[in-house]
C-alpha cells in the first residue's frame, strides 16, 4: 500500500496567517492527491483535486501543489471557519489511503 | 445536491456482523461508484471498499474476506456488511460517493455514524 504521511498532525495559527500542510508519498504518484476538510462532528468536504485543482465553490485562498512524492496544502489568510482538520488522499492505486490529518487550532 | 446518509446500529458485538445502509438522496445512483470509508478511534481515515451503481464490488485487501457491499438502486441505497468483528472495526464510519474521475476524489460524503464493538 502506498503510505501517505502527513505533518504537522497540528499547528496553532491566527486569523490572517498563512498556513501549509504537507504530505509526503511513499512512492511517485505523480499528481493523484486529493485534500479534504472536516470539521468536527460534520462530513468532510473536498478542497482540492488532482493535487491543485480547486473544487467548485471552495474559496480561492485554499491551494494544492506538489507532484510525485511531497504536496501541499496551503490556506492564505486563514479564517474563523477555516479552523478545522484538514487530510490527503491519494488514489494513485489502489487500496486508497489518507494521511493521518492535521487539526489547525486558534492560536 | 446529493446527500447521503449512514444508518445501523451503534453496536456490535465482537464475532458478529456489522451491517450498515447509506441513503442516497437529491440524485442517481447511475454512472457513479459508491464506497464505505471509517475512521478508527486515534487512527487515519481506512477506505474500505467501492461498488458501481451496476455492481461490481472492490474491497480493500486488509478487509477481504469479512467485508461485503452491495447496491440497491431501486432503493437509491448501498450497504456494508463486516463480519466477524472485533475490537479493531470500532470506528466512525462513513459512506461517500466515489472514486469520482481519474482523479479518484470522494464527495458528497454522509456525516458518518458511530460503531462500537463490545460486548
């Protein structure tokens, strides 16, 4: 299986911070990573797919990198609702698998 | 939009079979795969297993052998069966549609229901 680690599992941040999550394959997988956003006690939303593609409707602050084996996901200027898990996914082969999450929290 | 939503019961006892139903709602079955996912107590998300609208299932190999999903579109819902529980298979567990495209994305997915396992 391809293993998916993510870091940091959490980071403390402010309103107006810029933030980056990263997530590290343990084989190239070119740019199949897919990030996705839950709040607690909500189903997860999708953010990005293809590794930089922006889902519809989802604010154009939140941004993917990355190809091969290390991506990101990068929130400029975080806000109040910004504050939550965040958690890759790749679907490069199967079984698909996911990165542990990150919580970001208020600083 | 679609929306979907998990149902069963919240408890299992070990060695038995846990069965959930996810509801799809606001939309067709057709053309789409529909996959169960959970996410353990401590643990990363554990994508379980796919099935298309039309059949044809795929399981995770750390499951195969327990695990079973079925599609009933008449009823617009799909299901999971996991048998021989233990401990381990406590966890919340979610129904989602997808692998969506090349890409392979999960979305909509249901608010997820919990399952515990004891005795």
């Amino acid at each position: 299986d391809i293993q998916m680690t993510q870091s940091p599992s959490s980071l403390s941040a402010s309103v107006g911070d810029r933030v980056s999550i990263t997530c590290r394959a343990s084989q190239s997988i070119s740019t199949y990573v897919n990030w996705y956003q839950q709040k607690t006690g909500k189903d997860p939303k999708l953010l990005i797919f293809g590794a930089s593609s922006l889902q519809s409707g989802v604010p154009s602050r939140f941004s993917g990198s990355g190809s091969g084996t290390d991506f990101t996901l990068t929130i400029n200027s975080l806000q109040p609702e910004d504050f939550a898990s965040y958690f890759c996914q790749q679907s490069y082969a199967k079984p698909y698998t996911f990165g542990q999450g990150t919580k970001v929290e208020v600083k | 939009q679609v929306q979907l939503q998990e149902s069963g019961p919240g408890l299992a006892k070990p060695s038995e079979t846990l069965s959930l139903t996810c509801t799809v709602s606001g939309g067709s079955m057709r053309s789409f795969y529909w996959s169960w996912l959970r996410l353990p107590p401590g643990k990363g998300l554990e994508w379980i297993g796919y099935i298309y609208y039309s059949g044809g299932p795929y399981y995770n190999p750390a499951l195969k052998g327990r695990v079973t999903i079925s599609v009933d579109t008449s009823k617009n819902q799909f299901s999971l069966n996991l048998k021989s529980v233990t401990a381990a298979d406590t966890a919340m567990y979610y129904c989602a549609r997808g692998p969506k495209d090349i890409a392979g994305w999960f979305d909509p997915w249901g608010q997820g229901t919990l399952v515990t396992v004891s005795s």
